[in-house]
C-alpha cells in the first residue's frame, strides 16, 4: 500500500537574526549576526526608493538600531534578517 504522506522537503536555511549594528560612512551597515558571522550590507542601492530616501541624509541613516532581530530607523522603515544576510558580503 502507498505511503499518503507527502515527501519530506528539504529543511529551510536558518538565519540568525541581527544582534548589533554599525552604520558606517557611504551608507553601509556593518552588521553582527547571532551565528557570529560580521557582514556589510551596502543601503546605497535602495536610497532612490519610497522612504528609503529618508536615509539619503547621514543623519538620519546613522540612527539605525537593533529592534527585535533586524535594523530599523527612526521613521519605522526596517529590513528584514534574511534580506540583509542575502545581500551583504563577509566583512
């Protein structure tokens, strides 16, 4: 008789959420992963978009902050873990 269950799918990457962030000249984040692992994550490509363009000014890019497991700013615009760990490159 054939087995109703349906296949096994492969497990899920795991990421680790943020547990500190430093923004850094040139609109880069240098970001520290609960795994260990320190990344850049360069914002300069999303200024040009919606309320991105907020950070456009160092100011304001520079009061980035850890809430929950991710960055966020001042004006609530955040970005998630598995974005930012996609998207940067080993420090």
């Amino acid at each position: 008789m054939p087995n109703p269950a349906a296949p096994v799918a492969e497990p899920a990457t795991k990421y680790h959420g943020v547990t500190s962030v430093k923004a850094t000249d040139g609109h880069r984040l240098i970001l520290s992963f609960g795994n260990g692992e320190q990344r850049v994550f360069d914002v300069t490509p999303l200024l040009p978009f919606g309320r991105f363009r907020e950070l456009a000014a160092p100011e304001v890019f520079r009061k980035v902050r850890i809430a929950y497991d991710t960055v966020e700013w001042e004006n609530g615009l955040d970005l998630d873990p598995e974005y930012l760990y996609e998207r940067s490159q080993p420090a």
